[in-house]
C-alpha cells in the first residue's frame, strides 16, 4: 500500500469514525429526552393525584425553546 493510499484510508476511516459517534451520541440524546418526558408525566401524575395538577407544573409543549437541547461545555469557556 503506497502512502498516498495508507492517507486516504485513514480520512476514511477518521470519517466512518465520526459517522458512527455522531449516530450515538444523537441515540444517547434521544433515549435522555425520552426518559425526560417520562419522569415528567410520573411527576405531573403524581401532583395530580396530589391535587396540584396546575399548580406547579409545566406542560413541556409550553416550554420556550431557546436553542440547543445539549448542555453548553463548559470545558470550552474561556479562563480567565
């Protein structure tokens, strides 16, 4: 294998390689966000049979969306 083609392959594989963590991670956040409205309808269940059904609680469709659903890294903030 000449090295023009060792380079190619290792491109493809650094991409192949990020397709599939890209794929995780967005399964990942989709089994979160799942399980997040879950415990939100066993929570809003339970102020329910409490007798706070409106009291408190937020219906997630009301929720402003005000961009990304990941958490910010906090890893990549400046220090000062």
């Amino acid at each position: 294998m000449t090295s023009i083609q060792r380079k190619n392959t290792s491109k493809e594989d650094a991409v192949i390689l990020q397709k599939r963590q890209e794929t995780i991670t967005k399964t990942l956040w989709d089994q979160v966000l799942s399980a997040f409205k879950d415990i939100q309808k066993e929570l809003q269940e339970d102020a329910r049979i409490r007798g706070m059904s409106n009291c408190c609680v937020t219906p997630i469709s009301s929720s402003p969306r005000t961009g990304s659903t990941k958490p910010s890294d906090f890893s990549a903030t400046s220090k000062v």
